[in-house]
C-alpha cells in the first residue's frame, strides 16, 4: 500500500497517515482481519477501516485500546520508524 | 507534580496521563505558559490546561499540532521514558 492509497482531505494531518500506516502494518504482520482487530478492541469495523485510511481523527483513549489489542504501547503506532 | 494531582475518572486512560505529563514537562522544560503553547499551537488556553490534566480525550490532529509547537515528533509525548 502506498499513501496514494490513502483518500486525502485538507483535514488529513501527517501524523494520522503515519499512524494509519503503522496501523495497517501491526495488523497484518499479526495476520488478523480488521473485523477481529475492531473486535479485540472494542470498536466498530467500519472504524478501524476509516482509521487505517487516515479519515478519522482518532482520539488518544482509541489509539491506547487499538495499541492494547495489537500487545504494543500506543508510542509504537506513531514512530517514523516503526517496526510493528 | 504527582499522579495525585491530576483528576482522575472513569475515563481517564492510562495514555492519557502519559501524555498529560510529557506534555506539561516538554513545556516547562522550554519556560513557556500554558497560554504561550496553546497559542503557539492555535489551541485555547483552557483547552491545553485540561489537557494537562489529563480530563481531555485529545485527537491525534491536536497532539500532532502541540508536538509541533513544541518542536518534537508526536512519538516522543507519548514515550514511557519521554525526555522531552
């Protein structure tokens, strides 16, 4: 996926393509769905969707329970580097 | 200042406080008011002394525009062992 994937708005910030990147990443390396994801979560599907294409401006209590469902620390999700 | 002096509630998280505290040590460490950053950050005032409180839910647009203003990278105020 490239970030010409990503639907960009004026709204859309860096760091929320950053951490949709980061996002996408975590989930696929650990082979889950975004259904389980959400479910791990406790979020909606259609969410976690919009997120990881950098739409939402997710909140900082939703980063924490999206890093949680991934066993990361939410810092992870927004590193430049990130090797989820 | 103390976890105790933050104003804990249900839905307080524990990233939340991370946060709070890396924010309000980043900004003492450069000697500048809550008004100052929150002006420099195009943010209300009151809104950036909640947020050190912790009682804010803050989006990830709002944490990329204080990180911003305070020259840092969004990771690092929400590092464990932030040395902002």
């Amino acid at each position: 996926m490239t970030e010409d994937d990503y639907i960009i708005t004026k709204t859309t910030t860096k760091t929320r393509l950053l951490f949709a990147r980061n996002l996408r990443r975590a989930r696929e390396a650990r082979g889950i769905s975004q259904e389980m994801l959400a479910e791990l979560a406790g979020l909606h599907r259609t969410y976690v969707g919009s997120v990881e294409r950098g739409e939402r401006n997710i909140s900082i209590d939703n980063i924490e329970r999206l890093a949680k469902a991934l066993g990361l620390e939410p810092e992870n999700l927004l590193r430049r580097d990130a090797d989820c």
